[in-house]
C-alpha cells in the first residue's frame, strides 16, 4: 500500500508544480501585454496629445 501512495504524492508534486509554472507563465504574459499595449499608446489618455 505505501506504493500506491508513494506514487500519489508524486502525482500531486507534479501537479503543483505544473500548476505554478502555469500560473507564472499567466502572470509573466499579462505583465508583457500590458507593458506592450502602454508603449503603443493605448494605455494611456489621447487628450494630451492635444
């Protein structure tokens, strides 16, 4: 039996850690899209430009 939830544990280390690295990988991207989306000008109020 210590087999089975040796094994288990494995696959619920994996999953935790797939999971983080999914969750950073999310952050990292919004993080990106806002820098990206802020340098082209569409963050930001047009009527400065004025």
């Amino acid at each position: 039996m210590t087999g089975g939830s040796e094994l288990l544990g494995h696959l619920l280390h994996d999953l935790l850690v797939k999971g983080i690295i999914v969750a950073v990988a999310l952050v990292v991207l919004a993080v990106g899209m806002t820098v990206i989306w802020r340098m082209a000008g569409r963050g930001v109020s047009r009527d400065r430009d004025r």
